[in-house]
C-alpha cells in the first residue's frame, strides 16, 4: 500500500443532479444543486446546501417552502444553466412549464421534470459559505409513464449525475449487483 | 401533463455508496451509507445520515470521529456486506486492511479503497430516527495509481452508486455533456 495524501476538498463520490425551486420577490426561480441527500425516512427529510448569497437561499428562508425537482438527461442543458446563472441575469422558470401542489404555495415544480418533491422548510443548519437545508418533503408528484407496477422507475425517469474533478455530467450505467443480496449470497 | 402524487418517501437520484468507519468499544468498526453529500466547501465538510441504534452511530458520537472510505466496484460484495450486516454479528474489519491517518485515532480507513477520508465530527442533527453527523474532512488519503495530472480520476477509482425503489448496484455511465459548459454554450 502507498497511500498519499491530497487536498481535501476533493468530492469524489458521483453527485445527484437535482433543480430547486423557491419563489424570490414572489416569483419562481430555480437553482441546480448537487450537494444534496435524504436524511431520515419518515418524515421524510431532504437536505440541501445551497451558497447563502444566491437568491434561492433567501428565498428559501422567506417563505420556507421548496421544490427538488430531478431532471432526466433530456433537461440537460437547463440543468446547466440552472447552475450557471443566476436568477438576476435569467428568469430561469422561462425555460419550464411550473405547476404546484394541493399545499405549499411557494414551491414551484418544474412539469418536465419526471420526479418532483414540495418540501416544507424545517429546519436551517448555518455554515460558511453555506445554508443547509432540511425539508420535509409533504408532496411528490411523477407521471403514470414513469412508473412501472406503480412505483417510479429509474430506468424510465433517466436522472443524471455529476462527476468530479472531471465536471462532467454523466448517465447512470450498467447494474452491477443486487443491493442487500449479493454480499449475503457471497459473503466476502 | 398528467402530474399524479405518488407516495413521498421515495428516493429516485442516484445515490453514492459510502462505506463509513468508526471505532466501536475501541475497535474498527464499518457500515455502509447512501444518505450522505458534501455540505460545506471550506472548511470541507461531509455529512452522513446513520439510524441511531446502529454501533456507528454509537462509535460517532463517542470518539467524535468517522471516515468517509470510496469503495469501488471490485469491492460490491464487501460493500454490500457493511451495509447488511451489524458489528454485533460479523467481524466487517475482517474484510479489509485498515490503516490511520496521522490526526484521528479513530476514524479507520480502508486500504483497498481508492479514496479515504478522516473526519472530525462537528456537529450532530438529531432527527427520528436518523442521527445526521456533519464530519469535517481533516485528511484524504488515495494512491498515485488513482491520480491524472496530480487529481483523483474517477474513471480510475471506479465508485458506483445505488438506485431505488429497484435496489440496484451501478456503474457510473458515460458523460453525456460538460458541467458549468453545456448550458452556457446553448442556453434553453
């Protein structure tokens, strides 16, 4: 074994491409994120990191409510571009036909995305740069051609997810084993 | 659009499979995770979400260390095996080498995977039933083998990830368009 040391801040594991969605100045805005994950199964709670200077920060404290919409890879380049710009150079809800849910009234969902969550704000964790999100996610809406035996399907949703260093966005690939059976079956 | 709400515990992006260290009655102890993301740039920190009566969560909060290791596809079984199996019952250091980073008497690494982290635990969300501890990166170990152009590649260090609801195992795919480019290039 050689094992050496490098710089920290290497995030190496494949990122979830993921859109939030928040209302700034009473209007949609969306925001491409990648630091995100589920946190606790029931409620169900998901986190995010957003930089607390971009608009969807602010407008995620004021009405306490937002959107995490997963893109398929046809929403490639919005998702990008959701990522790039900021909501004070774009109305970036331009680029999607925007709907809500039965109960939260400032979290837009994006209708071409194949998966979309209305979260509740519950709770901030304050960092630096960052403000880490958790949501409760109160609604979740998809379409009845994603679903297969009535339950979502990775496979027809086609979500995408971005690598470092090599900032690339990639798809997700070829199955390699059961989860919770190959290692029982052969135990290494 | 046909928007239908389905049930909200769902979880449909891709999600990294991590396997998490800890000493546990102050011994090396491992259990694998996909509840976790980068939270904070710098000071870079990770955050993992662990059900409290796991002996991780356990070990966390005792030594206030853990480490984040990457596995990659060669290592599905045993990956696999730290996620079904408890400490109390198997021996799951067994399976690896394990070494230390010269900070963290206990946060145990694991040779065989490309990229390793030793954290420092800096705070803990208590939700229900998760513990969500946010661990501060304070060393990464790898190999030069993983390295091009003195980074970490992940076409060499090969993570995977895992899919839900089918329970799946993949690969990551192949890049489908440059990340901060695409969008840029040819916007919505």
């Amino acid at each position: 074994m050689a094992k050496i040391k490098v710089e920290s801040s290497v995030a190496l594991y494949p990122m979830p491409v993921l859109i939030v969605g928040t209302h700034v100045e009473g209007k949609p805005n969306f925001m491409t994120v990648g630091w995100a994950t589920r946190m606790n199964p029931k409620p169900p709670i998901l986190g995010i990191a957003v930089v607390k200077t971009h608009q969807t920060a602010q407008g995620i404290i004021e009405n306490e409510a937002f959107s995490i919409n997963i893109p398929n890879a046809e929403l490639l380049k919005e998702a990008d571009c959701c990522g790039i710009f900021s909501g004070r150079e774009m109305d970036k809800a331009a680029f999607f036909d925007v709907f809500y849910g039965s109960e939260l009234q400032a979290a837009p969902m994006i209708a071409q995305c194949p998966i979309c969550h209305a979260c509740k704000l519950v709770d901030t964790i304050e960092l630096d740069p960052v403000h880490f999100f958790l949501g409760e996610i109160v609604e979740t809406y998809t379409e009845k051609k994603y679903l297969t035996f009535g339950k979502p399907d990775l496979t027809k949703t086609n979500p995408f997810v971005l690598t470092l260093p090599d900032g690339n966005y990639r798809s997700v690939g070829d199955v390699i084993g059961k989860a919770w059976e190959i290692g029982a079956k052969h135990k290494p």
